[in-house]
C-alpha cells in the first residue's frame, strides 16, 4: 500500500496527503525536506524568528500527526534531464522540491491549548494566558486545529492554497466527524489576511494572536 494517501497534478505540481506520522517518516527524504522547509519558513526574521532543531520538529509532528490529523504537502517536480547538459545521460531522473505545507488535528480544548503553548512565538510574547479565552471559545467541543500552514517564500503566490488546505481538511472533516476549523495568526501573515477573505470569524485577540473560528465543510476555494 502506499504511503501516501492521494496525488494529484496542477501542472508540475504534485500534492501528497499523509494521515499519520510512521506514513510521513516512512518516505525518508520527503519527510528530512518538510522539516528542513519548517526551519526554513519559520526562522524568518522578519516574521516569526523561531529557531527549531530537527529533533524539535521530529516530535512536533509524531505529536500533531497523531488522532485524526492529516497532513498535505505541495511539491514542484523539475526534470533534472532538462535542466543542464550535464545530466542528458540521466533520463527520468527528477528533483521534488517542496513548495509547501498544511497539516490539521482533531483537538479538544487541552490539545489545543498545549499546542499554542508549544510554539516558539507564543513563549517570545511571554506566554500571555490562553486557558479561559480557549474555554468561551471552544466551549468544550472538538475542533479541527490547524498546527501549520507555510510556503517557501520563492514560491509564494505560485502556490494554489485552496487546493493545498481544502482537501486535507475536508478529508479530516469527513473522518473526525468535525467541521469547526479552529486557527490563529498574526496580522502581518498572508493567513491573517486569508481568514478575512474567507470570512472566518474573528474571536480573540491575545497579545497580538488573532484568532478564528469558523465552519470549513465544505471547503472549495478561497
């Protein structure tokens, strides 16, 4: 069976879903460039400044792809053959550059609380107190919550986002059971500015954290 899940094409783009953790790890160097990428995206300076060891990373998705999660990643495939001269002897042989990632969890309001209070970000605001927002907003019920939405910055605005979050979330949606999405950002990102889009409901504002809300099923297109 193979380790992933779907595939599809937007021109040399290929998309791959992954519903667990051991799936990811068991496609070797796919899962080394997500977490290079990780690093990548979010030790930006001049956004987040979060610094990440592969270890850190490593466990940060056997945790957050674990349960009902599923994870969607967004690769560029380049004939290598057809790039140089140098390599005309080497037919069909292919270099799988990783564009971008999203991946969502099933959580209650303990999941999620534990994983805001895991991010490098929330620790460098001071580690504002989330528990009793978190309580009136989710009022106990389960929400689909999304860990992690990042493009390489070459490639931002190339990428189609709907077809990188819709499917991974409506397939989550489908097997959880839940179709409340669940996610923050801060007003600087291009995600804060996609929530407004798309008309999730702003519900907190936490030392700069905005937060939404809102109802993903069906998801199409932004």
């Amino acid at each position: 069976m193979n380790n992933f899940i779907n595939k599809t094409m937007n021109n040399k783009m290929t998309f791959k879903d992954f519903h667990n953790f051991d799936a990811l790890m068991a496609e070797g160097d796919m899962s080394e460039q997500l977490i290079k990428t990780y690093q990548n995206i979010f030790g930006d300076p001049d956004l987040w400044g979060e610094s990440y060891s592969q270890a850190e990373v490593e466990e940060k998705l056997k945790d957050e792809l674990s349960g009902n999660a599923g994870l969607r990643l967004c690769i560029n495939d380049n004939d290598v053959d057809k790039v140089s001269d140098k390599v005309a002897d080497s037919a069909n042989q292919t270099t799988n550059d990783l564009l971008g990632f999203c991946w969502a969890q099933q959580l209650g309001l303990q999941g999620v609380k534990s994983a805001i209070e895991s991010i490098q970000f929330y620790q460098d605001l001071g580690c504002p107190k989330i528990l009793e927002p978190l309580k009136r907003i989710l009022d106990d019920k389960p929400v689909l919550y999304v860990h992690d939405l990042g493009i390489s910055k070459d490639y931002r605005g190339q990428v189609p986002l709907h077809k990188l979050i819709c499917p991974v979330l409506n397939s989550l949606a489908e097997r959880s059971q839940t179709s409340r999405l669940f996610f923050w950002s801060i007003k600087e990102s291009r995600i804060y500015k996609l929530a407004q889009y798309a008309s999730f409901k702003q519900v907190a504002n936490i030392a700069g954290m905005q937060f939404f809300i809102g109802d993903i099923k069906p998801c199409s297109a932004f």
